[in-house]
C-alpha cells in the first residue's frame, strides 16, 4: 500500500492512512496485506509527485523512485496498491524499469474485483494470477 | 556589558528567504534550521543534481539566490513534504522549492510541465491531455452504454454529467478518459453500490492542475477558479479531488 503524500502526510494525515488499510485488508483480507517500512505520514513519496512526471529529468525520477522501488521489493508483494493516479503512474514504471515484477494497482480495480463486478476490460493491471478470478457474467450487446 | 552590535557590511543578497517569509505563517520558520539533517537524510531526492535539502536551506540562508537559480533540482524534488514533516523546527523548504520554481524565467521552466499547463488553459474543460468538455462526454457516454449493454446486473449504472444539486461533484483525470476509458468504470460501480449522490460536470472535469506544478500562480488560480465555478454552478455540496 503506497500511502499518498498528497492525501496521507499534506492532507488527512494517519487517521486517513488507517481508512486506506482498513479499506485495503477488507478487500485483499487482513492475511494478504503487507505494509512497506516506513509508512503512512513517514512514507516516501513516490517520486512521481510535484510535476515530476512530465519534468524531463526521467533518469533523476527514477534514482529518486528506487528508494520506493526497494522498499516495495523488501514487502515481497506481488501487488502494489497505488491509491493515487501520479503514483501508479510512477510505481507502474519502477517496476518495468527496474525489472521488479510486481503489479501496480489501483484501489477501485481490487474493491471492485473483491465485490465479484469487476469487468473482463477493468482488469488491465491484474496479474495472471488475479486475471481471471471472480470474473462476472456477461452478454453480447444488443443492436 | 555588551559592546554594540556587529555591523556586517556589504549588500544583503538574498530575495528567497525573505520573498518566501513574507507569504508563510509564521515566516516558514526558515532561519531557525539547526543543521542537524534530517530533512536530507530523510529526503529521496538527496545526491541528485549535486543538491539536498539542507544544503539547499543553507544556501538560501547565506543568499546564494543566483547559485539555486543554476541548479535543476527544483524541478527533481517533488515538494512531498517529508523534510518538513521530520524536521525539529518544521522549516518549510518545500515553499522555498517553489519560490525557486517561481523564480525561473516561464520559458525555462520544464517544456513537458509547461505544456501540460498551456493545454488546461485551452479548455474550460482544465485537461492537461487538451480534452474537451464534448471528448469528455462523449467518452463517459459511450463507455457507460457499452457496461450497460454487456455487463449483466449493470444495465441501470449511472455516470452522471451535469447533474444539478448531486452531492459530490468527483474530478476525473485526464488519463482514463483519454487513454484507458475502461478504468473510469469500477469507480462508477463503486458509487453506484453506495448509493453514492454524484456527478461529474463537462466544465472543470479534468483533475489535474500541472499549473501548479509550473509554479505559475496566475494560471494555477484560473484553473481552480473553473473548476470551482463549475462545482458551484451545479450546486454541489462536496468537490471531490485526489489529486
């Protein structure tokens, strides 16, 4: 769970980073959950924050982001939950970039996939593993 | 008794601290930084461009205004706070970061940056990506029909545009419409299975601000100013924006 600085240490503080997990375990159950070190307000930022995104300097946003990318490895996750757009943007690249092998997703793709409606074109950032599960029903559409 | 005081002569040089002091509560606490470096041991932009955040502190401290001016890392420290979150005196340096951004010629500042500015400033719209409101409505509408005609037990999800007096007016950003629309959809049957109140608006949809990214106060205000225009003219109670 990557703990937004935008949200979590400029915004609503820990009380918001508890929401996020609760919200999390709930989704993934309590066993599947592993936090990174550190976190919440003390967490790093992504290194995808402040416009980095679009800066230019990629070589510098990524040397920044390795911090982020280490501490993602070290959980031994196969998912990483990236509850902020520049985030998963950011987390999505370190991975391919550094060859990390985890997937970087976003909250409403597991809420929804753990309320079983998650839809075949809304699974994009899943893995194998999680591709196919809990798939709903659909139907041809109409003319 | 105490001699009189030490004059220092020589012309005072530095405009940052005392430009970045006038605007912050409390001054930003700038000069009461310690030294002791926990915002850079802390920081993951430290080492980058030759430049941590306490040096970069000191720097500004000993007036050294043209020097920072030479240095990108304005443009690699993302302003995350973490510095002034760990520090004992809780000094604002990523004020100071964006004073400095400020301080760079419009024309210098980072083209990708920039650019994304310049777009949102095209469309009452604010994307970043130059989408506009019609784009914008186009693609919810035809998105939302295809779940409606494919997903089963999906045929009633609403996605609101302009709905007048809904409680939440929720940003989008400009990606999903633009690159990946599927993505727009779980968080549409997130708010449905609440019960969820809401509408996004064809006028300030987009969530982005890279405006204040390019530390361009003028633009960065009329963005805001849209979206939150576009909030109040639909008569919703909460604006909702995670960016």
């Amino acid at each position: 769970m990557q703990d937004p600085c935008n949200q979590v240490r400029k915004t609503f503080g820990d009380a918001y980073a508890e929401d996020l997990r609760f919200v999390a375990k709930q989704v993934v159950g309590e066993e599947n959950f592993i936090d990174m070190t550190p976190n919440r307000s003390n967490n790093y930022c992504c290194g995808g924050g402040g416009g980095a995104l679009q800066a230019g300097y990629t070589e510098e946003r990524r040397t920044y982001g390795k911090i982020k990318f280490d501490q993602i490895m070290a959980t031994g996750a196969t998912y990483c939950i990236a509850p902020c757009h520049n985030c998963h943007s950011q987390i999505h690249d370190l991975s391919e970039h550094y060859e990390g092998g985890y997937h970087t997703v976003h909250l409403w793709t597991l809420i929804c996939l753990s309320m079983g409606c998650l839809g075949p074109n809304e699974r994009a950032y899943l893995g194998e593993d999680l591709a196919e599960l809990l798939m709903p029903e659909t139907k041809e559409a109409e003319e | 008794m105490a001699e009189e005081a030490i004059k220092i002569s020589g012309k005072k040089q530095s405009t940052f601290m005392d430009k970045v002091r006038e605007v912050l509560p409390e001054g930003g606490n700038l000069n009461l930084c310690l030294t002791c470096g926990a915002c850079s041991s802390g920081c993951p932009a430290t080492g980058l461009s030759g430049m941590d955040p306490r040096k970069f502190l000191r720097m500004a401290a000993l007036g050294l205004d043209e020097e920072i001016l030479k240095s990108d890392w304005a443009w690699q420290c993302t302003m995350c706070w973490r510095c002034m979150y760990v520090c004992p005196m809780k000094i604002d340096i990523p004020q100071l970061i964006y004073h400095t951004r400020k301080s760079w010629p419009r024309e210098n500042r980072p083209k990708g940056i920039r650019g994304s500015c310049d777009m949102a400033l095209k469309h009452d719209s604010c994307s970043a990506m130059g989408a506009s409101e019609e784009d914008f409505k186009f693609v919810v509408e035809d998105v939302l029909e295809e779940v409606r005609n494919t997903q089963v037990g999906w045929e009633d999800l609403q996605a609101p545009i302009n709905k007048q007096g809904a409680m939440f007016y929720v940003n989008q950003n400009s990606r999903e419409p633009v690159t990946e629309p599927d993505e727009m959809v779980p968080l549409w049957k997130i708010l449905h299975k609440v019960g969820a109140d809401w509408t996004y608006g064809t006028k300030g949809w987009a969530a982005e601000n890279y405006c204040m990214f390019l530390a361009d106060d003028a633009a960065w205000k009329h963005i805001v100013e849209v979206k939150a225009k576009a909030v109040d003219d639909l008569g919703c109670k909460y604006w909702v924006n995670t960016e």
